[in-house]
C-alpha cells in the first residue's frame, strides 16, 4: 500500500547453496529473482565486508536488472 517500494540488499554479493558452484548459483538466483520482481521494485545494493568480483558482479547486474543502485561501502 506504499507510495513507492524499494528493496535494499547489504551483504557480500557472494553465495552457495549446498555445495554449488559460486557462479552459477548467482546467475541462477540473479535469473530467479529478476522473474519474480513482477512489480519491477528497485533492489538497490550496498556491497560490504570486502566483497569479491563476483560479488560486485551480482549486486551490480541486481541493481540493473531492477532500476536500483550499487554502492560499495569501504571501511
């Protein structure tokens, strides 16, 4: 019921699921949620704790994908 939605991700950028390999599991979970962002909410992402390429990578292609932002958060 808000005027305006937006979702913010703090984290790594980085992830597995039971033993998969990084990459794949990014752009498989990038994919899942871009399907299911149906409302087209932007997912702005602040990338802390020393994230990774890869990391950055999917924060980064998730803002885009969304219309939302990436911010690196450096100590």
């Amino acid at each position: 019921t808000s005027k305006k939605k937006v979702l913010i991700y703090v984290g790594d950028g980085g992830g597995t699921c039971q033993g998969a390999d990084e990459a794949t599991y990014l752009r498989q979970t990038l994919a899942a949620v871009t399907a299911m962002n149906i409302d087209d909410v932007p997912i702005h992402c602040f990338g802390v704790l020393n994230p990774s390429a890869l990391g950055v990578d999917f924060m980064q292609r998730l803002a885009d994908s969304s219309g939302g932002t990436y911010t690196r958060i450096n100590r």
